[in-house]
C-alpha cells in the first residue's frame, strides 16, 4: 500500500473516532476529548467542557457505576491522561496512559480495557526506588508525578514523565526525565535524560558555594508541566527531611536536553515543590507559577522589592518564560516566617490560573491556597510581594475561607472556583466582579484526610458536574462522588450506593484526582485504575432528539 493511501486510511479511521455510537443505532458527533496535562490544561481548572454523554440525569446508581479496572503491577497515584483517535497496534484506539509505583508505565484501550502495550522505565539491574526505607509513608515512589503528553512531539506523539530507580550495587537513586512514543512505549530523543543539578548558593547540601541536588532526597510527586516548548519539573523532599531545596528544572521537549535550573531557596532550606500531586501552572503568555512549601524566605529585600539572597520560601512565584530561569514576581504572605515555622505554609495546595471578567474588563488572577485556610488571588500582572505588617499588597486574600488547610488543586467552571479542603466539604466560592464572594454552596459530604481535588465534566455550561474522591482511611475504600455543579449540595451519585458493583477496589489512596472523558470516569486506586460510566447504551442520550 502507498504511503499516501496508508495516511488517507488513517485519516478516515481518526474521522471515524471522532463520532459515538449511541442508542436506536444513532451516531452522534462528539467532539475529541484528550486531557494531556494534569487537570485537564496548563491553567490547571481541572474542566472537561466537552462531555456530551454523562449528565445531571443519567450519573445515578441504577444507570451508571464501575464498568472495568484497569489493573496495574502497583499502587497508582497520578491522573490517568487521555488521548482520542491514535493510531496503534494496527488500529485506531482512544488510549488511557497510567503509570505505577514500580516505574511501569501502561496503554490502555480506553474503550474495552484491552492492555495495547506496557513498559518498565528502569534500566539494567535497577530496582523502583525504596524510598520506603527511609520513608515508610512514601511507600516506592516510582512515578508518582502525573506526566504530561504532546500529541506532535516525535512520530506519534510523546509522554514525559520523572522515573525514580535505586541501583543496589552501587547503592545509588536515580531520577531520570524520560519521553515515550504514544503508539509503541519506544525511548524518544535519545533518552532518558538523567536528572542533575547545581545551583549557586550557600544553602542546604552546599559545598564551595554551590547547591548539590541529591537524588536521595527527592522525588516528583508535582504534575510535570509542558510549556514554551519546554518540561518542566519540580521537585519535593523525602518526608522533609532535611538537607533539601526547591528544585525546578527545564528540560526541551524536542531534545530532553536539560535548559535552565531554578532553585527557590539556594541560600537556605526547605521551600519544596508539591501540591499534593498538583502542578506548576502557566498562563497563556507561557508564564509559570508555583507554590512554594514551608522554607527560607529572605525578609531583607532588594531595591526593587525581591529577596535579596533569592530565597523564596512559602511564596507565591512568577517565573520567566523562557531560559535561563528566574523570579519575575512573587506574593509572600505577611506572616510567612511564622507560616513556615508552624508547617502552615502553601506548599501544600496547587496553583490555578484563571481570567474573570471585571469592571468591564478582565482580571488576570493566580489562585493558591495552602494550610492556613486562606483562599490568595493575586493579580498576574502585579502579585504584590511582601509587605511585613499585612496582606493588602495582594488583590484578594479571602480569609478563613475554608475551616481548614488545603491539600490539593480548586477546580474552575462557570466563574465558580471549587475547594476541597481538609476535612471538609467541597466548598462553591462565585467570582463577581474579579472577585471570589462568599460561598454560595458546599456539598454535605465531609472529605476526610486529606480533603479532596475535584474535577468538573460539562457540555459547555450544560450540565456540570464535580466529580471528587474520598479518600478512605486505613483499610477502608476510597468513595467516588458526584454533585451537580450548580448547587453542590445535590448529589447526583456515589460509589457506595452500589457497593458490591462500584466500590473502589482495595485500601485508600489520597491526593486522588478523577480524569473523565468521552462518557467515562476514571479513578486511581492501589490496585490499578477504576473505570465508570453509563452500564448501558441505552441511557445514552438518543441523537434522534
């Protein structure tokens, strides 16, 4: 067969996936979905707008529930990603991507479940990485920093993500930036790329003036982010253990060739790179924003009101678009010293970029929360700094906001912002005017440890829903719920109402995040990927009408 005939019988296939079979033998036109980036896009709203088939009416028990797991070697802790339409293994599949605590990274058929290819991410006589040892909690942190897909990187398409491996011979842990193709699991650009990184400063694991990145006291556990055709990585320590930095380092999409290195605290300590599994976010100018954790920050600034030894610890932080890195902007709380030595900081929460319309115009807000209950939007174009005697340097610091810290990533629909903080309930705060207003709904269910990071499907502004896990403590299953996105108090469905069919299989797993796409839901659990949807087509919604 020729090559263009060969091209035009994938194109027809590709044309043929972009349409859904529903009920009475009707197709429907359905939009492709692929969420690439954790939730969903790099402004990190955590909004699928174009889900056509699940709906307020039909995500109930007696319609929708578990359909399939996607069984895996061990524990999942990123977001599952998604990509629609891809040519693979003499076929055209939409594809879930999941990757494992033993660095195995799996393609899955997204709509029968059939495995298309796996691949293991270590090298010759390595082993995943036991950080247990060290750190019973962190249990063999593989791959446990949700990756990041380009649909046109390489022949088919790439998938980035931070492997950890441990070689017992030599007694050393490796962190290594590998790029995958979509359609064959193959090594692309020569990789992987191994992680190492030096930095100028007189901070934690410093000699002769220079920073040391240690792999043995870091992992990835922050979403990758890809942006100005660059991957970016933050980096968390091992259970806070000191001696450790806040690393973020950038690598080309193109080559794996690392760019530029950041670290947020060269000249102290601590300041790590988390969000309880959420991501650097970047604004549409390629602007990239992060939260920073409990750390050094300098109060004696320069004349132009940043820290002077560049430590910025606990901050909000604007990074440059392009290499090599640096702080063009930042918000430190007033009280950030105080924050920081009380483990009260933000590094616990993601950042979300949002634009919401304003006195006629449009306000260009970063949002960040953390575990002092405060909800901080600051204006992009001004973030305000640090101001020793209060807040008012920041467009919005909405105090007491929510009873408790924040651990994990808001959500964005309709100028509301969703949170989920610690031991509470997801919490509706409308945005008017630039603004975030008092809450004007909260679920009634109650998130447990460590509160929960919702996701929201919708068809355009039709029928929204939060989709949020809770997580289940000790031995106890984790929940999946559903609320309606108008008034959250409404619960539309949960994983418990049907127990013997949909309950999350095996133990909790926190920092949880729920993708959906093309009528599916899909949930990271200890065991694998759980799969929900409509048990039937014919709670599909009829084309004929």
């Amino acid at each position: 067969m020729s090559i263009l005939a060969t091209a035009l019988g994938s194109m027809f296939a590709v044309f043929l996936f972009s349409y859904s079979v529903v009920a009475q033998g009707q197709v429907v036109s359905q939009p492709p979905v692929n969420v690439l980036t954790y939730h969903n896009d790099n402004q990190r709203t955590g909004l699928n707008p174009n889900e056509t088939l699940l709906t307020t009416a039909n995500v109930r028990m007696s319609i929708f529930g578990k359909v399939n797991l996607l069984s895996t070697k061990d524990r999942v802790r990123v977001e599952p990603l998604y990509v629609s339409s891809l040519a693979i293994n003499g076929g055209v599949h939409n594809v879930v991507y999941v990757e494992d605590d033993s660095d195995y990274v799996y393609a899955f058929d997204a709509d029968k479940g059939g495995l298309l290819w796996q691949v293991q991410a270590l090298n010759a006589n390595e082993t995943s990485a036991p950080f247990s040892g060290t750190c019973p909690n962190a249990g063999n942190p593989g791959i446990v920093g949700t990756p990041v897909i380009d649909r046109s990187a390489g022949p088919h398409g790439a998938i980035y993500f931070v492997a950890a491996s441990y070689d017992p011979a030599l007694r050393i842990y490796h962190h290594r930036l590998h790029a995958l193709d979509l359609s064959t699991g193959a090594e692309l650009f020569n990789g992987p790329t191994e992680i190492n990184a030096t930095f100028p400063g007189t901070g934690d694991n410093s000699f002769n003036g220079v920073v040391i990145f240690n792999s043995a006291k870091y992992f990835v556990r922050a979403a990758l982010l890809e942006a100005n055709g660059s991957i970016y990585v933050g980096f968390t320590s091992l259970c806070d253990q000191r001696p450790y930095t806040g690393w973020l380092l950038q690598y080309s999409a193109s080559t794996l060739q690392q760019q530029s290195i950041l670290n947020l605290t060269p000249n102290g300590n601590s300041g790590a790179i988390w969000g309880a599994g959420g991501g650097p976010a970047a604004d549409s100018d390629g602007y990239v924003y992060v939260l920073g954790g409990n750390g050094t920050f300098d109060t004696a600034l320069d004349g132009n009101g940043f820290p002077a030894d560049g430590d910025y610890g606990n901050a909000m932080v604007k990074i440059s678009r392009q290499a090599p890195l640096s702080v063009v902007d930042y918000f430190a709380m007033y009280d950030t010293l105080a924050e920081s030595d009380e483990d009260s900081d933000l590094g616990s929460g993601a950042p979300m970029v949002i634009d919401v319309p304003s006195g006629g115009g449009t306000a260009h807000l970063v949002l960040g929360a953390g575990k002092d209950g405060h909800i901080y939007a600051a204006d992009r174009n001004n973030m305000g700094k640090w101001n020793p005697n209060n807040n008012d340097n920041i467009y919005q610091d909405f105090t007491n906001a929510m009873p408790t810290g924040e651990f994990g990533s808001p959500a964005f629909f309709n100028n509301t912002v969703y949170y989920g903080a610690l031991y509470a309930s997801i919490r509706a705060f409308p945005v008017r005017q630039g603004k975030i207003q008092p809450v004007s709904r909260q679920t009634i269910t109650s998130f447990t440890y460590p509160g929960t990071s919702p996701s929201i499907s919708s068809n355009q502004l039709n029928n929204g829903i939060v989709w949020a896990v809770e997580n289940g403590r000790g031995s106890k299953s984790s929940v999946l719920h559903a609320f309606a996105a108008v008034d959250v108090n409404r619960e539309l469905y949960n994983s418990n109402q049907a127990a013997a069919r949909d309950q999350l299989p095996g133990m909790g797993n926190k920092f949880i995040t729920p993708m959906i796409a093309n009528g599916r839901v899909y949930v990271a659990t200890r065991m694998g990927v759980a799969v929900y949807g409509l048990l039937s087509r014919d709670s599909q919604p009829d084309a004929s009408r």
